[in-house]
C-alpha cells in the first residue's frame, strides 16, 4: 500500500484548496452570466399594455358603419349653423314682442355665404347665426328662390372659422343609399341622424304653391329646426338641403324630404350675384 508523506500530504491539501476556490470562481460567475436578469429597460410598462388592449377593445367593438358615422360627423358638423330668425309683433300694450324660430344651414364658402331654405328666413326681421365653436353673427339675406325654397344668407366671420360642406352629386343616388342628416332640431344643435334613401324622384310643394320635382324622400329623422341642414352621403358630400316631413304629429314618422344639391348647386351663383333665379 502506498503512503504518502507529511510534505506530500500538505501539498496536496493546498492543491485542492486552490482547485476548490478556482471551481467556486467560476460557478459563481457562471450563475451571474447565464441567470435571466430584470431590469427597468426590459420590464414592460403595464399601463402601457393596459391602455393598448384597451383601445383595440374599443376599436373592435365599432363597426364600419359606425366608424364612418363619426368620421363623417367629426369632419362635417363645424360646417353647419344655427338660424335664429326673429320678427316683432306689438301686443295688446303697444309693445314690441319678439317671436323666434330656429332653422338650420351650411357653410358653402369661405366667403361667409350659407345655403337654407327660404322659410328659414322668410319674414325676419333679425337673423343671427351661431356657428359651431358658439360666436354669434348678424347675417343678412342675399337672394332667395322660393319655387324650390332654397336661399342664401351671408356672415362677416374670419375663414378660419367657416367650415365649408362639399357639395356632392344627386344625379346618381340609389334608393337604398346611406344618409345621414345634421341639423338644429328643437334648438339641439348640431344633432346627427341616419337613415337611408326611401324615395327618389318626389315632387314636394313648397310655400307658394309651385311643386320641387325630383326630391329625395328619407327615412333619417328630420324634425322641426332641422330645416335648410344638410343631407350627406357616406363620403360626407352635401346630396340634398332638408327641407320638409310628413307628419300628422308634426313631429318625424320617417318620412323626409330633401332638395336635390343639384338644384342647389344651379341656382346658388345667381342668387350671390343677384339676389334672384334669373328666368
């Protein structure tokens, strides 16, 4: 049997305190390098990921449609104003009484000119105009054609606050067709509704006896206010000014009707530059 001495003994002791140390070396470095670390760049901000999930919820929960809608509204609505038409009648005392009605137009140019019907503003003595941020203009009439009851009154407000509405096309609308309808209907402004074209091709007669050929009948609700508003397609183009309902309540059954913006469209210049359809 072999034996080993003192020194040899010692010797191999200090050889495997040092191989011990050396392997403790090197685990230890080892478990720093290859354990996964956490750190504040590599943590993910829970509020961050909370308000993602949260937005495409709310993404997912709207359709196209709906979609549309908004954008529609969003884009068009600062376009359309408030009419109040005012008269004075004197009572019984002699005094001046104001009476009020409210009607609805757009913004055609930056000029300040807005398309409405006639009896929006016919027989007023005061008309003011409220625009979409609330300022408040005197407007005065500029021409006015009853035989389709369409008119154009006009403000003196900077272009950075006339919001033009583009007008569209009625030629080739379908029965069927999406509309949406925006409007001041009992004084609530800027109130938005959808519906569809129901009818194409209506006569509608207006104030003074002469009948509109080829109105748009609609089922989007129109009530009373909502008058010289805008009837828009889906690309948020003008197709038709509100003007009238059936109705044995007085109140919207889902029978409308619109001017064609094509008649609007012929007859808007003559009345800027002369106050009158020209025969």
């Amino acid at each position: 049997m072999y034996r080993l001495t003192i020194r040899q003994l010692i010797l191999l002791s200090v050889i495997s305190a040092v191989l011990a140390s050396s392997l403790v070396a090197v685990y230890d470095r080892y478990d720093r390098v290859m354990l996964p670390t956490v750190n504040a760049t590599s943590e993910i901000n829970p509020s961050i990921a909370e308000q993602d999930i949260t937005k495409t919820k709310k993404i997912g929960l709207l359709s196209s449609d709906e979609q549309n809608n908004i954008q529609v509204y969003e884009t068009i609505s600062p376009g359309v104003v408030n009419i109040t038409s005012t008269t004075y009648v004197e009572d019984f005392w002699g005094d001046a009484d104001p009476q009020q009605g409210t009607g609805s137009g757009s913004i055609i140019d930056k000029q300040g000119n807005i398309l409405t019907n006639v009896h929006v503003v016919k027989g007023a003595q005061e008309l003011t105009v409220t625009l979409a941020d609330k300022s408040t203009y005197n407007a005065k009439v500029i021409g006015t054609d009853p035989d389709n009851d369409l008119a154009v009154i006009k403000i003196n407000a900077p272009a950075q606050k006339l919001h033009v509405i583009p007008l569209g096309d009625s030629q080739s609308l379908n029965i069927g067709q999406k509309v949406l309808a925006i409007g001041n209907p009992f004084g609530l402004d800027r109130t938005l509704t959808s519906g569809i074209i129901s009818g194409l091709g209506r006569p509608l007669k207006t104030a003074n006896g002469r009948t509109v050929d080829n109105v748009i009948q609609t089922d989007a609700s129109i009530n009373p206010g909502n008058s010289g508003g805008p009837l828009l397609n889906a690309k948020g183009e003008m197709i038709g000014v509100n003007t009238a309902i059936f109705s044995p309540s007085g109140g919207s059954v889902g029978i409308g009707f619109a001017v064609p913006v094509d008649i609007a469209k012929r007859v808007i210049p003559e009345l800027i530059n002369y106050g009158q359809v020209l025969l």
